[in-house]
C-alpha cells in the first residue's frame, strides 16, 4: 500500500525548522527543498536523503548504491 | 545554492520477476535555518573596551538579523526601546544596550552600566532565548498562511514538552 505523501515540519523555540517528507514518489521530494525554503524564507544547512523502496514480489538480489547528488 | 546530498538506496528484493520495477519512494529530511537567524549558534563570547567617557563597554555578536522580531524580543524582557533602521536601543534598569547592524545585517549589542563581560554574554543569551521564541512565531504564522497555495495542507500540530512544534502537512499539490 502507498504512503499518502507528507511533509513533517518541526520548529523549535530557538527557531530552527527540521523537515522531512514521506511518501513522495521518486526524486520529486527535492523540490521540496526549494518549496521549503521559500516557504520558510529559510535556507537549508544539513539534508540527506534515504531512499525508501515499496517493495514488491521478488528475487533477492541484494544491492546496495551510493552516489552523492549535487543539486544547483 | 547548493545541497549535497548522499544517497543511499537499499535495493534489496527490488528487482521482479515479471520484469516490471517496484514504485519507489524516497525520504528527504533537511535542517532549515530562518534568514532572520545568521549563525545556529547563539552567542559568542564578549570583548570590553571604554568608550570616550571612560565607561566599560562590553560588546557581544549575535545572531539576530530581523529588527522587528529584535525589538519585540527586548520588549518581552522589559526593556524600554527605541529603535531606527540602524540602531536599536534597550534600557532596563542598570543596564542598557545599543545594537548596531554589522556589514553582514547581523546586530551587535554593546552594553553599558552595570554589567561585566560575563553579565553581558547572560544578557545577551536571554534576549536571544527571546528572539528564538519570536522567531518561532514568525514561522509558525507564516507556514499556516503560505502552506495551502503550496499544496500543502495541514493535518495536525502539537507541541511537545520542550517547545518545539510539529506540524503534518498532506502534500496535495502540483508536485505530489
């Protein structure tokens, strides 16, 4: 089943903001950065990303990627 | 500007027999600094001088850079202020505090009257415990407005012991 796409904000009373999103499909939870930060007037200090596979019926193929990804 | 970004893609099970991909969803969790906030870190330390009369002046760096959220913070520990675009001032009782916009938009207070280096760095932290708290507000405010025309809409808010508030939003917009 999919995850209904979200967005959770947390903002501590030193004012700092954490942010994840959930559920979004494919690379599309990037723009949220940019949305994010517009939203906020904010600007991003730290960010990673996890990938979160729905997983389906399958072969066991074990693999493992890393790459670093630069946005502009 | 840039967000280096690591991926890592556990893969495990992804592949299928049928030879159709898995649909795939992918977490982002970020750390956003307000532009009314320079630096996360609060405060430095203070340096003392004299100015021409020969009074003590302790000066301390903050990280504030928004005037309004900055006089609303002194304010809330009752100070008297007075404030124009390039200067604001703070008075309590003994003490009173000038606060001078640097070449980078951040304010640094120098104190006068009774109060040493370290009763300064004190001073200073609670106006920015303030500010903090101001600055909060300002987001809090500004997400519930802005949100909806960026597709997101809230779904639920509480406040934890420390403070801090959470807020789900349901993305429901163009990019969901």
């Amino acid at each position: 089943m999919t995850e209904k796409p979200r967005i959770v904000l947390t903002v501590t009373s030193a004012g700092i903001v954490s942010a994840e999103t959930k559920g979004l499909a494919g690379s599309g939870c990037l723009d949220y950065i940019t949305i994010l930060e517009d939203l906020l007037d904010a600007r991003t200090i730290e960010s990673a990303y996890t990938a979160d596979y729905t997983r389906t019926n399958v072969n066991t193929q074990d693999l493992q990627e890393e790459r670093n990804v630069e946005r502009a | 500007m840039h967000h280096p970004l690591t991926v890592v893609e556990d893969r495990s099970s992804f592949d299928v027999d049928d030879g159709t991909e898995g649909s795939a969803t992918l977490s982002v969790s970020l750390i956003l600094v307000p532009l009314a906030v320079a630096t996360v870190a609060a405060v430095r330390g203070a340096t003392a001088s004299r100015d021409e009369r020969g009074r003590v002046i302790c000066q301390v760096q903050t990280r504030m850079r928004d005037e309004a959220l900055l006089s609303a913070a002194l304010r809330q520990t009752n100070a008297v202020v007075t404030a124009d675009h390039q200067e604001i001032v703070a008075s309590w009782d003994r003490v009173q505090a000038t606060f001078q916009r640097g070449p980078d938009a951040v304010w640094s207070a120098h104190l006068t009257g009774d109060v040493d280096e370290q009763g300064a760095v004190d001073i200073v932290r609670a106006i920015d415990a303030e500010y903090g708290r101001q600055v909060q507000r300002a987001v809090l405010e500004q997400l519930r407005e802005r949100a909806p025309a960026a597709g997101l809409r809230l779904e639920s808010e509480t406040v934890a012991e420390d403070a801090s508030v959470r807020m789900v939003f349901a993305v429901e917009g163009r990019l969901s």
